[in-house]
C-alpha cells in the first residue's frame, strides 16, 4: 500500500499510526488517516488465524466481564453509568 501522508508529530498523517495518534489525543481522526486504518484493517483481518484470535479474545472479555459485574455489581453499576454519561456528553 501506498500512503500520501505529511510529517504530523511522531505519526503520519495517511497511516494507521496517524489514526492511533488522532484517538490518543482526543480527535475524530482525518480523511487520509481513517483511509488508511479501513484499508490496513481490511487486509490484517483477512487473515483467518487473526480472525481467530480475535474471536477468541472478543469471548475471553465478554466472559470476563461477565465475571466482573457478577462479582461487583455495584462498582460495575457505577463505571457503567460513568461511562455512558460520557458517550453521551461526547456525541451532543
């Protein structure tokens, strides 16, 4: 692959490590580096042994997080409804 991309900090913009660096600090990520992160992730993701670890590591947290909010309930309660209030602060 090809990436046109301009010196931005210690990442690139037009890379996956421009859109790592866009969500390190905060950002919605730019054209050229959301491009680049769809087009890496389209190709990694074909390949059917990581295809199988992230299976596998989607059911490892669903179960543990199962665990947890069995485990603590209310502290779960409380970190959930944090996060939401968030999520939704974020999107208005």
């Amino acid at each position: 692959m090809t990436y046109v991309h301009a010196q931005w900090g210690t990442s690139k913009h037009g890379t996956p490590a421009g859109f790592s660096r866009h969500q390190v600090l905060g950002q919605d990520a730019c054209e050229a580096c959301t491009a680049a992160k769809k087009a890496y992730d389209a190709e990694h993701y074909k390949r059917p042994e990581i295809k199988e670890a992230k299976r596998l590591q989607s059911l490892a947290k669903q179960r543990a997080f199962a665990r947890l909010r069995e485990a603590h309930p209310q502290e779960f309660g409380v970190l959930y409804e944090e996060e939401k209030a968030k999520l939704v602060a974020n999107s208005a």
